[in-house]
C-alpha cells in the first residue's frame, strides 16, 4: 500500500470510529434490518455527536429517521474503539451507524449528507486572519491536536512538530475528567496551556461555545489535498444491505433540511458540496 494509502486508510478509521475488521461471519449476514424499530449503534460518551442522554446532533439526527420511518428508536452504546463496527453492526445487535466517514470499507455507506473540515481553534483575538497552517503567526506557538489524525501530518510536513502538543487517542478511563479528547483538549486552550488546536470541525464547534471562553474556529480551508482535512459524512450500514441503504439515502434527501438545521444548531462547519467554502444557509 502506498503512503498516501495508508494515511487514508488511517484517518477514515480514526476520524469517527476506530474499529476492527470485520470478521468472516459478519461478511455473510443475512438481512437483519428490524422493520418495528430503528436500531442505532451509538456511543454513550462522545458529545457532541452523541451520548446515553441522547442530546447529541447524531441523536438528533437519528430521531429524524425514526420518524419518517414512524418507528421507535433503540439504541445498543458501545464506546467508539477498536471492534466497534465489529461489535455493532457486524453482530446484527444494531442496524445504523449515523456518522461514518465517506469512504471507510468497514460498513457500506449511504449518500453523505454533509461536508465538513478540520479547524484552527484559538481564544478570541489571539490568531486573528490566520487561515493556514503555514501562517508565520504559529511559528513558536503550542498547537494541541490528537495523535494519528491528519492535521499531525500536515504538521510534520510544515516542519512543526515542535509546536505539536499531541494527545493520545480515547482510552476508556473512569478517571479521566473530560468526556473526550478533543474536550481535552479544548479544556486546555481555555485554560492557556495552549495557544490553540487543530480540531475536526463539528466537534471543535460545539466544545469551543461550551468552553466558558470566547474562542474563534476556522476551517481549514486551503490546505493541500494530501493529507486530506475535508471529509464528507455518510451514515454506515451493513454491506449486504443495499434496500436499507436506498432506503436512507431517500430520507437524506426529503429531511435534508431538517438535518442541516440541527448541524447548524450544534455549529458544525458545513461546506459546499464541491468547493471549499462555506455553505450559506438557505434564505426562506
């Protein structure tokens, strides 16, 4: 496989939901998609996507799919690590996944029903107009980011690994004090441990606005293509089940409004399906 490869292969398996293979049982499920209730894969402790109180913009958004399947929703928590699409949709304990990087050859994936990017977060003022990595502005600073993810690339590229203030990834601790990494590491910007992060997006903006301190989020907008920071998101589904995936991909499309707006309401930078810009909200 080649670097380039590699690096996909890697962050479509760390951006969302790191998880093991699937196993040769699970490439030969019959059709298990239960027609009474919409069963949801789903982690009770990864906001703002998703969590056990079901406040999270993926709960949201599944709710919109229950109802225009007018069926209950159910959810079976797993935490997001290795097994996790093993664990779930490959033991046939649930039929959906709702965010799945557009691309990841463990589930079959639907149309992608939003664009997003990783982001530079800094408190209020302190970067104002830096828009790119390779600002002179970051020079000497402290960039948080998480390890394995593909602005650590970019980083290495740029000749900044000294800046980088890597946190490992999610380890499932009773102890740990925030409920996330990213929440970590938001946690320490505010608290100027560091002089900013590099975040994927739809998590930066809802933890940036729950921090307590004022805080700019800026997609990155106009860095090369490899490694790659934009990402479409599908939802995840098992592979054998195309009639399934049909049918969510027609409710993408009828409740794509529906869906946008709860994006919006939990701030997740949402891009233009082709161009790297900004997609403007509809005017009524």
């Amino acid at each position: 496989m080649t670097r380039s490869g590699r690096l996909l292969a890697a962050t479509l398996a760390l951006l969302l939901f790191p998880a093991g293979a699937r196993d040769a049982a699970a490439q030969h499920l019959p059709d298990l998609v239960t027609t009474d209730v919409l069963r949801v894969c789903g982690d009770p402790g990864n906001m703002p996507f998703s969590q056990r109180k079901e406040d999270g913009f993926e709960n949201r958004i599944a709710a919109i799919v229950a109802d225009e399947l007018k069926v209950k929703l159910r959810y079976y928590w797993l935490t997001q690590g290795p097994g996790f699409v093993r664990n779930t949709l490959g033991t046939g304990l649930c039929d959906l996944i709702i965010g799945s990087a557009s691309g990841a050859d463990l589930v079959q994936n639907t149309n992608p029903y939003y664009r997003s990017a990783y982001t530079l977060v800094s408190r209020k003022g302190d970067l104002a107009g830096v828009v790119r990595l390779d600002d002179p502005k970051l020079k000497g600073k402290a960039i948080g980011v998480i390890a394995g993810t593909p602005p650590v690339n970019r980083m290495g590229d740029l000749g900044m690994v000294a800046a980088m203030r890597a946190y490992a990834p999610y380890q499932l601790d009773p102890s740990r004090k925030h409920q996330t990494v990213a929440a970590e590491v938001i946690a320490d910007l505010a608290d100027k441990k560091l002089d900013a992060a590099i975040l994927w997006g739809p998590a930066a903006g809802w933890l940036a606005r729950q921090s307590g301190v004022e805080m700019e989020v800026v997609p990155l907008l106009q860095e090369p293509d490899r490694p790659s920071l934009i990402f479409r998101i599908s939802m995840g589904v098992r592979h054998e089940e195309n009639d399934w995936k049909r049918t969510l991909n027609t409710i993408l499309r009828k409740r794509r409004a529906d869906i946008e707006q709860v994006l919006r309401d939990y701030h997740v930078p949402l891009l233009q399906e082709e161009e790297n810009k900004l997609l403007e909200p509809e005017k009524n």
